[in-house]
C-alpha cells in the first residue's frame, strides 16, 4: 500500500571553492562586503525532503506517494519520477515559480555558505491529504509552514498515521506548535541535536515526550540510533559503512526504513535497524540520491551488520 511523503522536492547546486572563505571575507569589513568566489566546481542535485525519502523508500521495494508543490523547471525531476516509478500524482506544478532550490558554496575547509529558494514550496499548502486514497501510513516532512501544520491536522483527521520529522523546519515553530504536532503524530524521528531543541522547546525531556506517541526515534551519528516506546529505551548500533563520503541526505535515507518497517509491523528494533542501514550505505556516496543498490544488497548489509536475515 502507498505510503504518503509530504515534503520538499528540490534542486540542490553544489559548488567547490578552491581556497578558504577566511583569506577573502576579512571582519572588520564585513559591513560592506562584496565579495566573488571561482567555483569551478560544480554539479547538480535531486534533493528535496520528500524526494530523497521517496527515493530510498523504492530501492527498498516501497511504494512511495510524493505530496509536494514544484515550479516550472520540474521536467528534469519529473522524468526521474516516471524512470523510478514514483508517482507524481499528488505533485503539483504552481506556474511562474521554480522548484526549491539550495546553492551551496564550499570551501576547502569544509565551511558552506548556502542560499536557499523556496519556490513553489511556498505553496505547499495547497495540497490536501485528503486527495490521496489507499494511504497506510505517511511522513510530515520540513515543508512550508503553513503546508506542515495544515497537513498534520488533516493526518491526523483522516486517522492515517504519520511521522513528524520536524528537521530543518523547527525553527520556524514556537514551542506550542512542536508540542501539538507531536500530539497529533503517532511517531516522531529527529536527530540528536534536534531531540535537545524540541526538549528546550517544549520544556519536556525526549524521555516524556516519547510518551505522547507510539515510538520517538533519535539518530546519532556513529552511535546509531535510539528508540523510546513502550517505556522502554531502545539503543540500536550503528552499520560500519566503508567509507564516509557525504552525509547529505542520511537522515532522509534512515526516515525510508522507518516507513518500511512501521508499515509492515516489525519491531522497533528491525525497523530501526533498517532505518540505520540505510543511512550506512547513503553515506558512502556524494549527493543524497547517489547510491543505488539493490534489494539484495541492502540485505546483504543488514545481515552482515546484525546476523539476521531482514525480509524473512
């Protein structure tokens, strides 16, 4: 059964500097800076929340149902949804405006300097959860404001249950908010440094927090991932990867194996030890849908890591 991805899909630019944004951007002039950087450098991204979560969620065998707004440069994206038998049928296309787009600029000492366009993202709001049928469960992703809290509430009114996954849209809510997406989610997944600003938020630890929904899952880098429910605390070990290239979009890969496992009843534990595996073979390539393996070989990995098999 279709899971339903609310979210961004989104353009990332990447650009290389060959030097270090220190020796050009000097601080006693930084109020009237003006500064250019060579970049000869440069690729380009499928990115986007909704887009890489949906991503992973196909190599895995899902059946992932993107909701987002994109803009009037969607044609690249658009042909990679039909090549991987994503559905666009809850993507709509706001005329005049541009696909979300971050342009990020790195130096060689690993500093960013990133601008980000929100386009059609903006408009996200204009999509409904009610649209979609046959839904099993479903993910609230960083979007818009306004898209995130209006679809949280039509989740939870169409009695489908979901994943808050807050990200980089926190800071964008009071802490009333996160509270009430929190009680209107069934599961939550952040990483650890955003577990301590909901806790700062809210006023809460993750340990009371977690009480409000069936499973509160926390990611930790190297450390693995923790899982609190059913009053227990759930540490899950990382997955050795062989080589750490680029983080991006691990977190999104992890948030696939949640979608995987929930929807199929596993445990907690086997679903964030997929969850874990997942973000394992991400990080081992550049960009956050570079890596392509099979389903074979994402088992292969997990049974490696915990001596079990995963489909059975």
């Amino acid at each position: 059964m279709p899971a339903l991805i609310c979210g961004s899909v989104a353009y990332d630019t990447i650009m290389v500097f060959h030097g270090r944004f220190g020796t050009h951007i000097l601080p006693d002039q930084i109020h009237i800076l003006n500064v250019s950087f060579l970049v000869p450098d440069m690729r380009r991204e499928f990115g986007g929340t909704a887009g890489n979560i949906a991503y992973n969620l196909r190599l895995l065998g899902g059946e992932p149902m993107v909701m987002a707004t994109v803009g009037d440069d969607f044609g690249p994206y658009r042909e990679r949804f039909d090549q991987l038998g994503i559905s666009r049928k809850h993507i709509r296309e706001i005329p005049g405006t541009f696909v979300p787009q971050a342009f990020i600029t790195t130096d060689l000492d690993a500093n960013q300097i990133t601008a980000f366009h929100p386009g059609a993202m903006s408009s996200s709001y204009v999509n409904k959860v009610s649209d979609a049928s046959d839904i099993t469960i479903g993910i609230l992703a960083p979007d818009s404001r306004d898209g995130m809290l209006q679809h949280a509430e039509q989740f939870h009114d169409a009695k489908i249950p979901f994943i808050f996954d807050p990200g980089q849209a926190m800071p964008i809510f009071n802490g009333d908010e996160l509270r009430h997406f929190i009680e209107l989610a069934d599961y939550v997944a952040v990483n650890d440094y955003e577990a301590r600003i909901l806790e700062d938020q809210i006023g809460e630890p993750v340990e009371k927090l977690a009480e409000r929904v069936r499973a509160f899952f926390v990611t930790k880098g190297a450390e693995g991932s923790v899982v609190y429910a059913d009053g227990q605390r759930i540490a899950v070990p990382s997955v050795r990867e062989d080589r750490r290239v680029d983080p991006t979009g691990c977190g999104d890969a992890y948030r696939s194996g949640l979608l995987y496992g929930i929807e199929r009843g596993w445990s907690w534990e086997k679903t964030a030890r997929l969850a874990n595996t997942m973000g394992s073979i991400k990080i081992e390539v550049r960009g956050p849908q570079g890596h392509s393996p099979t389903r074979d070989e994402i088992a292969q990995r997990y049974e490696s890591a915990f001596d079990e098999s995963l489909w059975d």
